[in-house]
C-alpha cells in the first residue's frame, strides 16, 4: 500500500444501477494513473442520492470491478457515512455569505430566465430575499435550495476570481488539454443543497477528494464543464485542487453515450454472455 501522501486517484460511481462499459473504463483508467505514478487508488461510493441509491448496486460495484481484476483501498467511503462533513463545509460558505436561501420552483426559475422546458438553461442568477420576508417562508415551512452566489464569491475571492485555473491531463470534449481558466461564474447561481436533502454533486465531491487526498480527478468528458464551480468551491474553501483527467466516452450501437439503464451493455450482462475481463480490457485499450 502507498503512503496517504502519495498521489491518489479515485472511481467514484453512485449506486444507482449496474456499471456499463464506460464505467469500466474510468475504473481501469484511474487505475492505470495510480500504477504509473506509484500512488493509491481509490473507490468512493456516491449515495448522496438516497432515493435512487441500492444496496444491490453497491454490491454489484465491488462484484464488477473485482471481476475487472482491480483492488483499492480499504475502507470504501460511503457518502452516507459522511453527511456532516459536507455539511460543515455548508456552513462555512453560509456564516461567510456565500451561499442564499432560494425559495423559487423549478418552473418559476425556468419562468425567470425566460425557457421553455425543453430548450437549453442559461445560467439562473438570483439574490438573498430581504430578512424578513426570508423569516416568513422559513417559519411557513417552505422548501428552499441552497444557492452559491457568483457575485459574493467574487467579491470574496477578489483578484483571485481572475487567476482560477485547473490543469487538464486527459481531455476535455472540445480537445482541451494542459492549462485551462475557470469561469464558474457561466453557470450562475448553482445550487449546493437543499432543505431536508443534503448537499448537492460539486460540494460533495470536492470535500471528498480533500479528505482523501485525492490528486488525480479521472472521469468522462460529460462532467468536464462541472470543473470551473468545483474549482471555485476549492478557492473558497482552502482546498487543494487535483489534477483533472477526463476522457472520452464510450458509445452504444446508437451513437449516443451508454446510461445505466441499457441493461444489455452492463458489466454483468457482459460477464453472463461469455465477455472476459481480459478482452473487455482489450477492447477499451487496456490489453
């Protein structure tokens, strides 16, 4: 085993339906970054989503990936085991004025910036409600979101908002690579938890690699846009950045990105057919 200071990378899937071809290359490729730097690889389950997470998927996870011929650290960190962490790290953002209260439905934020449910989101930019009308939703009940406020960040950040950066290994879905600028303010106002429900993706996550200490980022090019506000939640927060390394995704027959719901292409379907990890591994360049 490698020292906890050594370079780290991670697979961190959420138990939410089978693992699929693209999956098992994440896997082998944040394996591979690990060897090659002499470092640790880890598996981090992602069961923040509780309604839609299982118990049989996370089983299936660990039955996959050791069938993938792959080992990790133990123990696994479960999300779920972990929810005042990311909490506290809400807190902070809150005691600083960071983060507002967002009492808007979906629709009524659809509503604000002008979309049709099926067209494209621009980025939903809102403000704090006055302190007493935020009092009388709260002592009615209502359900809010958490909402990180672009604008405080950067009075917050100052003359570091403009020298945000991360550093791509891989590849990002427009050719991206080496030394990237971070523009967390083109996604507005994201949200980073909700009343009664937790802490979203970006906050999550970025508390995690910190904890673990994760160097090394590697996932598919779907989640590159997701760097610049997991980058600014690392400024605010005095976390390290990692290195980032996304790849490319892999296709279904249809042209279109696998989805866990396309039970023929899972790792398990595969394994029943006769597929072997040895030509699987092939297959994605692993051979």
């Amino acid at each position: 085993m490698s020292p906890v200071g050594a370079p780290a990378s991670r697979f961190a899937p959420s138990p939410t339906g089978f693992l699929h071809r693209g999956h098992a290359l994440s896997a082998l490729t944040a394996a591979r970054i690990a060897h090659n730097l002499g470092g640790r690889f880890l598996l981090r389950i992602e069961d923040i989503d509780a309604g839609r997470s299982r118990p049989e998927f996370e089983a299936a996870i660990l039955e996959d990936l050791t069938w993938l011929g792959l080992a990790w650290e133990t123990p696994v960190r479960r999300q779920s085991d972990h929810l005042s962490d990311y909490a506290a790290a809400l807190d902070r953002l809150h005691e600083r004025g960071l983060v507002y209260r967002c009492f808007k439905t979906r629709a009524e934020v659809l509503a604000d910036i002008g979309r049709a449910p099926h067209e494209p989101a621009p980025p939903y930019v809102g403000a704090p409600l006055a302190q007493a009308d935020e009092a009388a939703r709260l002592a009615a009940g209502e359900a809010f979101a958490w909402r990180l406020s672009m604008a405080a960040a950067r009075e917050a950040l100052g003359p570091v908002w403009d020298e945000l950066a991360f550093v791509e290994a891989g590849q990002g879905p427009h050719g991206e690579h080496g030394p990237q600028r971070a523009r967390p303010d083109l996604a507005g106002d994201v949200i980073l938890g909700r009343k009664g429900l937790g802490v979203a993706y970006h906050l999550a996550v970025v508390v995690d690699d910190a904890l673990q200490g994760v160097t090394h980022v590697v996932r598919g090019q779907d989640l590159f846009d997701a760097v610049p506000v997991q980058r600014l939640l690392q400024a605010l927060l005095g976390l390290p950045t990692p290195i980032y390394h996304h790849h490319g995704l892999v296709l279904g027959a249809d042209g279109k990105r696998l989805a866990k719901r396309d039970r023929s292409e899972t790792l398990r379907a595969l394994r029943a057919s006769g597929v072997t990890p040895q030509a699987l591994k092939a297959e994605l360049g692993f051979g």
